[in-house]
C-alpha cells in the first residue's frame, strides 16, 4: 500500500453510526473466545417449542433426556438442559454435515455415526444455542478435533462420543489449544458419558464464566491438564461433576478457579502405579471457589485434594487409597440440595460403578424398537465437486490455477479444491464469475501446504506492459463471492534486501475482493502489505471473517476497505529487512458508514524491539477525506512491542477524526484510556461486536 499524498484533512466530520444485527450472533464477546451463537434466552425465547422430526418418528428416550445437576436449574431465560430435542433428529458422517448442524440457527439432536476425522488437527467445531451432539452407540467417534461453546451459546448436550487424539507430541504443550470440549461463556451444558483422552491441551475447559454445567459419567483418560474449570476473576460458575473416572491423567482432575458453586461427588480418581504417567494433584480449589466434595474415591492420587487459603473446601464421606501428599478441606460451603434434587452412592461403591457405568453406551444414540422409534434421517447435505491438486502429478491438476480454470463459470454449489501437500510456486486468481470455492489443504498442518510467489508493486510485467501495482502483486488474489480457505499459507517471499533499488516494495500475499469471505486455519506471511481485504468496488460491501489464523508482517500488513473480523488468532509482527524494528499493523481505509477492522481475542506479538509498533494508522485512499477509516482492537493480547500510543495519523489526515479504539485488552503493550489512547466504553463495545461486522452472514465451514 502507497501512502497518499500530505494533505489538510477537514475538520472532524459527525458520524452517523450504523448497527447491523446477525441472526443468532451474541452482542456480548469475552477475551479468548471462539465466535459465539446463540443468545442468552435462546434463539426462539424460553419456552418455546419446535416442530418435532418427521412424521410418525417417536423420539428413544436418549434424545430427549434431559441433565441433572447445575444444568437442570432454570435460570438466565434458560428452563434445564435438554439440548435438541425440540427439533429434528439427524445422523452425520462427515465433518461438513456435522458442522452444518452443529452452527444451524434450528435445535437438532446430531447424532454421530462411525469416526469422523476433523481437519485440520486441532479444529474446535463451533456449537451453537439447542442442540444434543450424541454418538450412535459405541461407534461415535471425533478424532483430531472437538468442540467449542462461545459466550451465550446455550442448552447443548455433548452425549456418548470418543474425542480423542489432537495430542502434538509435546506432553505440557504451551502452543497448541486444542481441547476435547471448551466453552467460554456458555451456560447449561450438560456432558455426559464420553470417552476423552489424548488432548494436546485440555479435555474439558469451562472457562469464562460459563455457568449451569453438569458433566457425569465421563472417561478422562491419557492426558496431562485434563479438566479446567473458572480461569476468570469473576466468582460466577455454578457446575456439578459426578461418576466421572479419571484414569492417567496428571493435573487438573479437576482444577477449579474462582467458582461459585462446584459440587464434585462420587468421583472416581486413578493413578495407576509403573506407568508412565504420574498424578500431579486430584481435585483443586482455587481463587475463591466454594467447593462441596463428597463420597468420591481417590485410589493411588499424589496430593488428592488441595486448596488455596482463600478458597472454601467441604469434604464428607471421601475413601483415599494408597494417596500421599497434601489432603486438604476448610471453610464453609453450600448446599448443593438447595439448588437440585440429587442422592450420591456410598464412596466405597464407586470403582465398581463408575467402571461399569462411565463412557459411551451401546444403549445410547441408536433407535429404540420397544418406543416404536424409527432411525434418524440421515444428513441430506448436497456433496461438494472436489478438484485435487498433486505438484507431482499424482491428481489432475498440477497447479491450483488449473483447478480454478476448471470450476465452471456461474457455478451454484460448493466446490472444493483439495491440494495436497508441497510448495506450489504460482500466482492463483479466483475471478469473480466464480463462485463457491474451496481452497483446502490436505497435509496434517497448514504448514506443509504452501501457496507462494515474489511479486511485488514495482515488479515489472514480463510483457512490458509495467509494474504489477500493489493489488497486482498478490499470490492469491480472490474475486468471487462465498470464498473459503482453510489448512494452508499464502506466502509472498519477496527479497526486499536483494531489489533495493525497485520502486514499490508492497508485496500482497492474499487479496480479498469479494464478499463473505471465510478464511479458516490459515497462515498468510510476507513483509509489507501482506493481507489486502478490499471490496469489488467502493458501493460494494465485502465481508470477511477469518479465525484461527496466523498474518505476519511489518508495515500496514493488514490493509484494505473491507469489514473484516480477525478472530482467535496470532498477529506476528517482523522486523524490516535491515533488521529494524517499526511498523504498522493495520491501514484500513473504510468508507463512511461501514465496517472496518475488527481484532477481536487474539495475540498481536512479534520478535521486534519493545514500544516499535504502531496498532495502525489511517489511510484515506487517494486523498479521499470522504472516508472514515475504522479498526477496532478488543479482548486482545498485545505484546511489548506495541506503543503505548498505538495509533498514527498518514498523509495528512488524522487518526482522530476516524475510527480507532480498544477495548478489554491484556499484556504488556496494553494500556489505560487516555486522549492519545481510546477505549471503548461498555456500551459502545455492546455495538461493536463480531455480529455487528457479519450483518447477517454466519460464516460455515464447507
């Protein structure tokens, strides 16, 4: 991106403000969260009903069970947990069906039918607001992959499945957040009778005060931080855990932060001597929970129980076999028969139940004939054409541009465009009479599936026609509608250090200029200039909405007019190419009365000197004062490297007059509201939320 020319910018405009709702997208968001669906008294409001499945289907008991514990309690709009059963019942086999489901507006039971393989590794599958996810007997299984409760998503089941095997290799992995089921900022949720293990980081995380949570009769097995629950300096979960058997599992069994009312009972913990994993600690009060545990069995624990000196911690009618170390209980605590009817199993029972009884059962998720149930339907979803592409000649296409050249103009449906892994060196160009595609790379990593090339803006054409221009340098440039990419990087490796002498060194990797615009688990790298979210034309709108991503850069590397979402993801900021340390993170160039950037529960972070890097600064495109440049940055991690005055005026034009604020972030190069400092107030952030960027549109992997 150029700058503009200097120029006296006008005095500051009144700006009108334009709120734009999506459909089932909560206007509350809390720091590291996942995009959220659902609303806090539910889609359709409490009480209400949906039709029941087809025509003569009696529903099996299974799927219209509904939770005990915490997640019976009425409370916030929401009447118990009893998931979908007010809607269809579907059975899925393939990550797309599940997904189409799982994110639908409509209360569905979903039940999984045999594995289903989640790509890419690690991938948290967004549930939204009334749904039962329950496997088919033993056969359900999610592997490489889970779950992810965002806030106000509420009334979800998570029923008689196997998630497992999203482990990195790394036994305290720092780097890879990939949980069996987190939620941050649900309520009532009721997880009951899985099998969970192998995790790279936690089997279940209920963080974020997420409250009205039950979790029972569950498998937690072969991982190190197993069950986390508060993380929050707030004092507001309300959770019940019981007949669970952790088996293996070194920390966290579980480890409970800040909660209001956690009531563990007729837990079953096992260490089981000679293996290769030991137990660090059982059961954990931290912060200032308020804990009731009762008749559970503790056989071979280190350190069963222990708890902070300000937390409150009742014990009654444990059993400890063989345990050592700190066994602790103090203060006063609730009583849970105050809040829901429940009678617990004597402790010494509890192996010999918890064994037979605990993880998926062959009774659960299959049609039941003594009801008259028939089988659920299954899943309808309309397959997507897929096109691969092997750089070795090992499919039909070589190139990505070949399988783009492919897909008919004016094509209506899905089509998907696997690439294998490898390095493909091309420049690729989605045109805007294409429609409906998938770029999607099929290796283990979105590392070993990588889209490059080194154009820059003062590259010369080969056909002497002169420079590419900044939007013509892009590796990947994107024109059409309903764009997808997912498990890939589109790099740009321009040597910078090698043409010092070539005028214009902006060097797009990905240019977006199209609308609804998905981009999922992926990386885009380069120098300056990396990421252009653009629109077809200055009246277009152009949405895009990427999530769990990584964008490296060094000056205004994420630029453009488009409104656009960056959502849980990693913002690496680089050094120069003579080793220097400055730069901007965004330039956007908004029109008046739209959207522009929106960072929201990410990390922006890099290798550079402390205090070198500018969150942004404005850029009025071509001198043009009738724009209203807007980036938003909430619930975000910032690094050292962040001025303390993060913003910066451009061309003439200040950064006052337009649109630059932050809200709720964290980390050293975070600071407090001043002039030279924005910050938005609880009311303004109630309006600037991911669904206020979306209007409408709720992005779906397909």
């Amino acid at each position: 991106m150029s700058e503009t020319p200097a120029r006296t910018r006008a005095k500051a405009r009144h700006r009108r403000r334009r709120k734009i709702l999506a459909t089932g997208v909560p206007l509350a968001l809390v720091a590291a969260g996942a995009l959220a669906y659902g609303t806090d008294t539910g889609v359709f409001g409490p009480g209400s009903a949906r039709a029941a499945s087809a025509a003569g289907y009696t529903a099996p008991a299974w799927a219209t069970a509904g939770a005990d514990g915490f997640a019976s309690v009425d409370a916030l709009g929401q009447r118990g947990t009893y998931g979908g059963r007010d809607g269809e019942t579907v059975t899925v086999r393939t990550q797309a069906e599940l997904e189409k489901y799982a994110t639908a507006e409509e209360p569905y039971v979903i039940v999984v039918a045999g594995t289903i393989r989640v790509a890419p590794v690690g991938k948290e599958i967004k549930v939204r607001s009334d749904k039962t996810i329950v496997g088919a007997g033993t056969s359900g299984q999610i592997v490489g992959g889970g779950f992810f409760l965002g806030t106000g998503v509420h009334n979800v089941i998570i029923r008689n499945l196997t998630i497992r095997d999203s482990y990195q290799g790394v036994w305290n992995d720092k780097e890879h957040d990939f949980d069996a089921i987190q939620m941050d900022g649900a309520h009532h949720v009721w997880i009951d009778h899985n099998d969970l293990r192998h995790m790279a980081d936690g089997l279940i995380d209920v963080r974020k005060d997420s409250t009205y949570v039950t979790v029972s009769w569950n498998r937690l097995s072969d991982n190190n931080k197993t069950f986390g629950i508060g993380w929050t300096e707030n004092v507001a979960t309300d959770i019940t855990v019981h007949h669970n058997w952790f088996r293996e599992t070194e920390q966290r069994n579980p480890s409970t932060d800040n909660a209001a009312h956690a009531h563990l009972y007729n837990n079953y913990l096992e260490d089981v001597p000679g293996t290769g994993i030991t137990s660090s600690y059982g059961n954990y009060a931290r912060g200032r929970t308020s804990m009731v545990l009762e008749n559970s069995y503790f056989q071979g624990v280190n350190n069963p129980v222990i708890k902070d000196a300000t937390a409150s911690l009742v014990q009654r009618g444990n059993v400890f076999s063989g345990t050592s170390g700190r066994n602790e209980s103090g203060g006063t605590a609730f009583d849970p028969a105050r809040f829901y009817a429940y009678t617990p199993d004597r402790a010494a029972d509890v192996p010999g139940l918890v064994r037979a009884g605990a993880g998926p059962r062959t009774s659960i998720g299959v049609a039941d004939a003594q009801q008259g149930g028939a089988a659920p339907k299954t899943a309808t979803t309309k397959a997507a054409t897929t096109l691969t592409v092997a750089r070795d000649g090992t499919a039909r296409y070589r190139t990505v541009q070949a399988a783009v050249d492919a897909v008919p103009a004016g094509n209506t449906s899905r089509v998907v465009i696997a690439v294998k892994p490898g390095t493909y060196r091309e420049t690729v160009k989605v045109p805007s009479d294409k429609p409906h595609v998938t770029i999607q790379g099929t290796g283990t990593s979105r590392k070993q599936t990588v889209i490059t090339y080194d154009n820059a803006a003062g590259t010369p054409k080969p056909d002497g026609s002169g420079t590419y221009g900044t939007s013509g340098s892009a590796t990947v440039a994107v024109e059409a509608d309903d764009f997808q990419a997912r498990n890939l990087t589109i790099a740009n490796d321009f040597d910078e250090a090698a043409h010092q002498s070539l005028d214009g060194h902006q060097a797009v990797a990905l240019r977006t200029a199209a609308d609804k615009v998905f981009l999922d688990g992926v990386i885009v790298t380069g120098d300056q200039d990396t990421l252009l979210l653009d629109t077809a034309a200055k009246d277009r709108l152009g949405r895009v909405y990427m999530r769990d991503s990584y964008v490296v850069g060094n000056v205004d590397f994420i630029f453009g007019r488009a409104s656009a979402v960056i959502d849980r993801s990693v913002i690496t900021l680089k050094k120069r190419w003579n080793g220097t340390s400055a730069g901007y993170v965004t330039a956007p160039s908004t029109p008046a009365d739209r959207k522009g950037f929106l960072i929201s529960r990410s990390v922006v972070d890099g290798d550079v000197a402390a205090g070198s890097f500018h969150l942004g600064r404005t850029w009025h495109a071509g001198g043009d004062a009738a724009l209203d440049p807007q980036t938003t940055v909430r619930d975000t991690r910032l690094g050292a490297a962040i001025k303390s005055t993060p913003w910066s005026d451009m061309g003439g034009f200040s950064w006052k007059d337009d649109r630059f604020a932050e809200y709720r972030n964290s980390g050293p190069g975070a600071g407090a509201a001043g002039p030279d400092r924005p910050h938005l107030t609880d009311s303004q952030a109630a309006g600037q939320e991911i669904g206020d960027w979306l209007g409408g549109w709720v992005p779906t992997a397909s």
